[in-house]
C-alpha cells in the first residue's frame, strides 16, 4: 500500500471547546466504503462539503475519486480539500503474493482513514466500508477506553418521544454478558453528553418485560445491570420490547446484542423511511452509527448508504468532534465525572 498526503495538511492534536459548532472540523472521509462508492461517497462528501462552510475533508482512496470531488469544488474553496492517495501495486507484499483485490484497496483505505485520526490529520474518521475492518482498525490503532473489550457501534432512533439511543448495532453479535453491562455505560454516557439526557433510562431489549423472558443472556443479565455502576446518573429501568423502541416511554438507551440490534436497525429504518417516522418528521437523526469506547470519533454508515446518508454521516462526525463528545464521555465512563449541561431530566 502506497499513501500519499497532499502538501500542506495541518497535523494538529487539539480539541475543540464544547457547542463551538462554527470551529472547524477535519474529517477523513473513506472513498471506497460502501456497496456503491466511490460515487455515493463523492456525492454525500459534496453535500456535507457545500452545507457546511467550516467543514475540512481528507479524501481517501485512489486520486480519480479525490480528484471528482476537487473538480465539483469552487478553487476558492479547495484549501478545505486535502487527499490522502491510497494504492496497492502488485509485488508490493513479495512476487509470490495474491494480485491485490478491489477489497484489498477497500480495506486499505479505512486503515489509512483511521491512521489519519491517530496521526493528528483528521478530526474524526467516516467511513461505510467492512463494520468488521473499521472496528478492529479503530481499536487497534486509536486505542479502546480501560474496561471496553469491543467498541459498540451506537445509532440513535427517532421515537414518538423523541430520540433512542441503540446498541450494539453490529459490532458484537455475539456477546457475553460483561460485553453488553459496559455497554449499557457507554450508551447511557453517550445519552447524556450527546442528547442531554440526566440520568438517563437504560433498558435492555427482550420478547417480554415478565422476569425470566428471553434466552440465557437476557435471563442473566438484569441483575447485573441493576447492580451496574451507570454514569451520568443513569439508571436501568428493566426490560422493554421491541415497540417500547417505537413509542421511546420507557428508555432512553436500549442494549442488545449486535446481532439482535442490527436487524432491528435496519428493520425500522426501512420502515421509517417508506412509512414515515414516528415523533417530529424534521428530526429524523441521521443513518449512521457512532462506534464508542476507541481513542477517537469514528462514525460508521451502511454499506447500502446513498449520498444523503453519507452526508449526514460526515455532518455527525463534525458535530460530535465540536461537542468534544468523546473526551465528555471518557470523563463520565473512565473518570467518573458528571458533566453540566441542559439536561433534560425524567421523573420516577
């Protein structure tokens, strides 16, 4: 693999303050990531390029793909535009090695995107490449948080009470019990700093609220959540099904496993967007997950996400760098301390 940053960009180790949502923000945005790039990602990169004048990107990938997006740019605006070329030239890794594969570049391309974060280049990483690449990339090279064995990957619903937090979406489809307790943390801190939440409610998602309902795991894991140390004040209100996600009454964050919580996911993000979301229609969040519990912002988008996803996707990613939303939930989590913010709080 060959990378290639262009002249000129800023490596830099600074965090901005909170709310400073006018600062700017440096995203590496993976060009290969999707079952449909590089022109949904071109596509996603200009709309969150044009809606948003304080917004930096690393493009990358292969220069074609960089260079469509630099052609579609005012040159007035091109010192916003950096590219990291990514290539991979045959013999690279011995003669006797496999010819490299359009998944051999793929992949390159979200290591290099995450490296880019650890190196200082980037603000935050998006990407819409292999969930399992970008996890183990993310952990390895930004580092998880002490007690996080695997990172969540964290998607926010839209409820008729407002908005979800759900996890795991797709990162450990097959946890143990540890797993998804230091989830329900990590979901309870992201409620609080993202969404403003004091003391947020976590429940945990089965096929009944009796006690005893679900299979091995969910049986096993109450008492360990009501006995849990959950920051920001948050508490676990017990066991919720499937529609309590719909109507958003009785939690804030809901854990699952990743297997569970990703065809949830993808169940009624279909359903909404064909039918219409329950809650405010103008207040949809965007299709994107956050993976939480690594040393920096990384946000994951479908592998099917169309351009408007894409840009949604990178508008996140700014708006959590600019929140300093990873250090805040390090603080609730790791450190222990409790963050002031407007809080919206829940009585009972």
């Amino acid at each position: 693999m060959v990378g290639r940053v262009a002249p000129g960009l800023r490596r830099t180790t600074g965090t901005p303050a909170p709310d400073s949502e006018s600062a700017t923000a440096r995203i590496a945005v993976d060009l290969l990531g999707g079952d449909h790039a590089p022109a949904v990602v071109v596509d996603g990169a200009l709309r969150a390029f044009q809606a948003d004048p304080s917004l930096h990107l690393l493009l990358v990938g292969p220069p074609e793909a960089a260079d469509r997006i630099r052609a579609a740019v005012d040159p007035a605006h091109h010192a916003r535009l950096s590219v990291l070329t990514i290539e991979i030239t045959a013999g690279e890794h011995g003669a006797d090695a496999p010819a490299p594969t359009a998944q051999d570049l793929a992949d390159a391309c979200v290591r290099a995107a995450v490296g880019a974060v650890a190196d200082g280049l980037a603000d935050a990483v998006v990407s819409a490449g292999n969930t399992a690449v970008i996890v183990v990339s993310a952990a390895r090279v930004l580092g998880r948080w002490p007690g996080v064995r695997r990172p969540p990957l964290t998607a926010v619903l839209p409820s008729a009470a407002g908005r979800l937090v759900l996890l795991d979406v797709g990162s450990a489809v097959d946890p143990d019990k540890e797993f998804v307790v230091m989830h329900a943390r990590l979901g309870a801190a992201f409620a609080a700093v993202v969404h403003e939440i004091a003391a947020p409610r976590v429940g945990l998602l089965t096929i009944g609220t009796e006690q005893g309902k679900g299979d091995r795991l969910r049986r096993a894991l109450p008492p360990l959540l009501e006995a849990a140390d959950l920051p920001a004040g948050a508490r676990y209100v017990g066991l919720i099904e499937g529609n309590d996600v719909v109507t958003g009454d009785v939690a804030d964050v809901v854990v699952t496993d990743g297997f569970t919580g990703n065809i949830l996911l993808k169940g009624l993000e279909t359903a909404y967007a064909r039918l219409g979301p329950p809650g405010d229609p103008d207040a949809v969040p965007p299709r994107a997950a956050m993976l939480l519990g690594v040393g920096g912002t990384v946000v994951v988008c479908h592998g099917a996400a169309s351009g408007p996803d894409l840009a949604a996707g990178l508008a996140l990613a700014a708006h959590l760098h600019r929140r300093a939303a990873v250090t805040a939930m390090v603080d609730h989590v790791v450190n222990d301390k409790q963050i002031p913010h407007n809080e919206v709080s829940h009585d009972g």
